[in-house]
C-alpha cells in the first residue's frame, strides 16, 4: 500500500488469501478491498495521523493479529506484519504473513 492507501503490489500469496487477483488489486483502495467495514474508518484515520507526521501507530512495525476480509465476505484472522518503508516516492507499508 502507498501512503494514499492505494494497493500498489499484490502478491500470488495475496490473490490466494483474499481472493482477488492483482489486476483487480493493484489501483484499488486497501481497505476496501481487505479491511472489513467496521474497521475501515479507523484504518483511514490512521494512515492520515501517519500521512500528517503524527506517530506511527499501534500496527505498525510489530506482529500482531489483524482481522481481515476475503472477497467472498468471510472475515479471518490473520497474523501480520506492516512495516513502513521511505521511498523516494513517498511512504510504503509492506505487510508480510508472519505465520500460519
């Protein structure tokens, strides 16, 4: 994801785990995508604390348990973690599958 929440890479392991291919990923906003709707305006207000040089978060940077969305509308939980990345372009957060 970039800093405006937009997928920017989708992996063959992501198309498996949340059901839609890169194509239909890559473009597509994050949360709407994979953060089920009652955690969505908390996900939002976090990347924009983040956006605006507040702190980093409570997700960031750790492993942790996320509940997620598949594109069928079943929710699972998930082990993660999101890093963030500096890029000449602007900030990116990887998110890695810390086990399963």
């Amino acid at each position: 994801m970039d800093g405006a929440g937009m997928v920017i890479q989708w992996s063959p392991q992501a198309e498996k785990l949340f059901g839609w291919t890169d194509a239909e990923a890559i473009g597509s906003r994050l949360s709407e995508l994979i953060i089920p709707e009652r955690n969505r305006a908390a996900h939002e207000a976090g990347l924009r604390r983040f956006m605006q040089g507040g702190s980093q978060g409570a997700l960031l940077n750790r492993p942790l348990d996320i509940t997620m969305l598949h594109r069928d509308g079943h929710e699972f939980d998930l082990p993660v973690r999101i890093d963030s990345q500096a890029t000449p372009t602007g900030p990116r957060f990887p998110a890695y599958v810390t086990r399963q």
